[in-house]
C-alpha cells in the first residue's frame, strides 16, 4: 500500500456527563483522530490516549510525538510493502506507547480493507450481527446518585453494569445496587488498580454480591498479587490494565492472576494482537470481553466488530454514543434491544461526518509520506 498523507487532527468531545474513576474525572474526551490518505482510500482510527497519564503511561501529547518522530518514520521505511499486518513488527523496536501504534495500524488497516470492500468484522472473524451492550457507570457523590443513573441506563436497555470503584465506595455502593435492581442484574466493578494486597480481606466482602468479575483491583505490574487476590476472594479476577499482549495473557492466565480478560485493541497495539488475545484466551477457556476508552464512533465501530468474535461472551463496555456524545463524529451507534449492530460496511463501516468533524478540530498536522 502507498500512502499519500497522515493527518493527526485533534479534537475535543465534550462529555454529556463527567466520568469519574479512581484515577481521576473527565469532562471531555479529547482524542487524536488519524486520517491515512492512500490513491484509493482513506482510512480513519482515534488514539485512545487521554490527555493525562492517569490510566497509563500514555498521553496525547507525547502520543503526537511519538507518532510523528518515531513511528512514522519507520513505516515509511516499508515503502510500498506497508501493509497493516507489517505494522507491528515494523514498530517493535519503539518500546512501548501500544495506543499510538494502536491507531497507525488501525487506520492503515481501514484503508487496506476499504481498497478491498472487506469489513472489520468480517476480516477479523466476526460470528454475530449484534453484540450486547454493558455500560460503565463512574463513581458518584451519592448512593442515591448512583441508583438514579443507573436505573436510566437500565431503562435504556444496557444489559449489564459495571460500577467503577475506590477505596471508599465500593461495598455500599455495589450493595446499594444490588438491592434495588436484584439478583439478575449482570454487575461487576472495575477498581483501576486502587487497592494492595492489603485490602484482600476488604475485598472479600463484596463476595456475597455474586459479581460478574471484579477488574484490575491492584497494580498493573503486579501479577503475583492478583494470583495471591484470587485465591483470597470469591469473585473472579478480570485483567484489564496489566494485559498489554498475547503474551501478557498467557502469562496471566498461566499464574492464576486472572479467570477473564478485558481486550481493549487500544491497549495492546491494535486489532490483530486483541484477537490473538482473544485467541489465546480461548484456548485456555477464559472468556473475554470488550472494554473501551470512551470512544467516538470511528473506534466504536471496529470495537463492536471485535466484540463480534466467538469468545467475547460477556457483555462489553460497547455502550451507544448518546452515553458519552451529544453529537458523536459518526452516526450515532443506538441501542436495539440492549444490542449494537456491527457495521458491515468496508473497513470500520462508519462514515466520519465532515462537518462534525470540524467543529471539534482544535488542530491539524499533516505528515507527506
Ligand atoms: O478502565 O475500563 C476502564 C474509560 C477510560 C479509561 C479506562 C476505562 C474506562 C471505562 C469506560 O471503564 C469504558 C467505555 O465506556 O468506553
Ligand atoms: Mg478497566
């Protein structure tokens, strides 16, 4: 494949309610969106980087630079043999920053299935027109806050909740929740590594809620204490921030540190590394699911696509843009019977409203290939 230009175009979206996790509150997703211009296509991904390097490492800012000084460059070293399977290993070399090599493989993977007519799920081995949508429901100021919300989003049809938790609001909390909503309630909580081996006993205490899964309580290095956890406590142990490839699953897995995975492609360098994610998984008999990182619909679409494959067998955090987005960059994803449908379009199947687009634009840079 040639390409003719990258574009990195910053955006601001603002949020139709703040987010709060253990790591901190967002009001807006600002997001690097990445337009890869070839002869006979365009290809479209967002960096799932935040602004600050509270979930990881990564950020925006550096994201920009290293796309720009380090990244890029050795993709056009391929020349004309750039094909989006080569990115990876073209990049290998770069440590870390997966979620910067995560949107270049992306939207060069775009651009090769729409020259193509494939779609994401079909390229990625989707088995389903539609996937279940969960959605993550931040920490609040009240219980009765709380509740509120997600009764809401009950009403909307979300068919799984997952209570984002802190030292400090997590057993009322999580009880509150299921009292009022009952024993059916698909629920589990996500802690954003807030808690130490310490709080195991703390912990234990959320066992008599029959939670789904309890994800990333401690940190993301330490996989011998989530082994250690485990064993403590009754509630499965799902990985999110820890697992950064195939590799890191396996790893996991084998030492007991986790019984489920959150994929997110973002996290782990992109699309053909979540899958074989998901494939290491599968071999192991441990169900994954899809997170997100309050995508727009340009990520949103090849999430849903991703959430499609066989052994993504919980519900995801795939919510419907009106979640995050008065005005998402796409049409907006909807809810039908608590479902998203997979784009079948070429590519990520979702077109990128010009008009939207340029509303929220902050900047442009484009990078001659
Ligand atoms: O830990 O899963 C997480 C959002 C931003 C960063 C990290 C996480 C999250 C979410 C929301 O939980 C997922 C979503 O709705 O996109
Ligand atoms: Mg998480």
């Amino acid at each position: 494949m040639k390409i003719e230009t990258i574009e990195l175009r910053r955006v601001h979206m603002p949020l139709v309610r703040p987010f709060r996790t253990s790591f901190g509150t967002s009001t807006e997703r600002e997001v690097t969106v990445v337009r890869v211009i070839t002869a006979d296509a365009e290809g479209w991904a967002e960096c799932a980087a935040d602004a600050h390097p509270l979930y990881s490492s990564e950020f925006l800012d550096a994201s920009d630079l290293v796309i720009r000084d380090h990244l890029v460059p050795r993709l056009q070293a391929l020349g004309d043999r750039l094909s989006a399977e080569l990115v990876a290993t073209a990049l290998e070399p770069v440590k870390g920053h997966m979620m910067s090599k995560a949107v270049l493989e992306t939207a060069i993977l775009d651009a090769q299935l729409k020259t193509t007519g494939v779609s994401f799920g079909s390229h990625l081995g989707a088995v389903r027109d539609t996937v279940p949508a969960g959605v993550s429901v931040g920490i609040m100021d009240s219980i009765s806050e709380l509740l509120d919300a997600v009764a809401g989003y009950l009403a909307e049809g979300y068919l799984r909740i997952k209570l984002k938790i802190e030292p400090g609001w997590d057993v009322e909390p999580v009880r509150a929740v299921r009292e009022k909503f009952g024993p059916d309630l698909l629920l589990q909580v996500d802690a954003n590594t807030a808690y130490t081996l310490a709080d195991a006993r703390h912990l234990a205490l959320l066992d008599p809620f029959d939670l789904l899964l309890m994800e990333q309580p401690m940190k993301e290095d330490d996989i011998l204490g989530h082994a250690n956890l485990a064993k403590l406590i009754k509630t499965p142990i799902c990985l999110d921030e820890s697992i950064e490839s195939a590799r890191d699953a396996a790893t996991a897995i084998t030492l007991g540190a986790c019984s489920i995975i959150n994929v997110k492609p973002a996290r782990v360098g992109g699309y053909l590394e979540a899958r074989r994610i998901h494939d290491v998984a599968a071999a192991h008999g441990v169900p994954v699911w899809c997170g997100g990182m309050l995508e727009t619909g340009i990520g949103r679409a090849a999430n849903v696509a991703l959430a499609a494959l066989p052994n993504f067998v919980l519900p995801g955090d795939t919510s419907a843009s009106s979640r995050y987005f008065d005005q998402d960059l796409t049409a907006p994803f909807e809810l039908e019977n608590g479902h998203l449908r997979v784009p079948t379009g070429p590519g990520i199947g979702v077109e990128v409203l010009p008009d939207v687009l340029a509303s929220v634009t902050a900047s442009t840079d484009s990078i001659r290939f």
